[in-house]
C-alpha cells in the first residue's frame, strides 16, 4: 500500500516523498509516508490523487483530516499514516526527525 501511495504522490510531482517503517517504535502505525507540495493545489491534486488510486484497489474508508489551505492534510489507514505537507510546514514541523534516519525506508 506504501508503494501506490508513494506512486500517487510521485504522479502529482510531490516532493521529498519518503516512506518510513515505524513498526519497531510504534505501537499505532506500521508505516508513515510524508511528502511536500509547493501550493496548496498541490497539495489538494497529491490528496485527491492518493484516493483515486487507493479507492481503484477497492480500499475503502478513506477520510482525510486537515484543511488543505492550512497546508497539511493526514489520512490515516490503520496501518499507514500519510502526510502531505507544504515545503513550509514541511520544513518547520520536520515530522521524519521524529522518528529518527533509522526508519526511513524509501526516499523519493
């Protein structure tokens, strides 16, 4: 699920896509993706295209939080926790330091 995730991402010209494996850290989630958009267009086009391709692979229950012009959304999928973020959130939240360089799994 990570890898369409990434993809969907990928096709919406996000940014710094990383995948990290929180298994040994968290009790909550196996994985967390994060990723950057310049706008928030963007990051609306990187939702929008997260759940078209989710919802073709008949994964349902899809329900984003956020609001896009606050330049972060997060759906949450029991296992997976995605986050889309703007380059400015992105850099003052730094989410991917929380977890340390050991979980990173795929970088973009």
């Amino acid at each position: 699920m990570v890898d369409i995730i990434a993809g969907a991402a990928e096709n919406k010209k996000a940014l710094d896509i990383q995948i990290l494996d929180v298994r040994k850290s968290s009790p909550i989630v196996d994985y967390i993706v994060i990723c950057s958009a310049e706008s928030a267009p963007q990051v609306r086009a990187i939702e929008t295209e997260i759940e078209t391709e989710l919802r073709q692979r008949q994964i349902k229950n899809i329900k984003w939080e956020g609001v896009i012009s606050s330049g972060w959304v997060v759906l949450d999928l029991g296992s997976v926790a995605v986050h889309v973020l703007g380059t400015v959130e992105r850099e003052y939240y730094r989410l991917e330091d929380l977890w340390g360089k050991e979980a990173i799994v795929y970088h973009y």
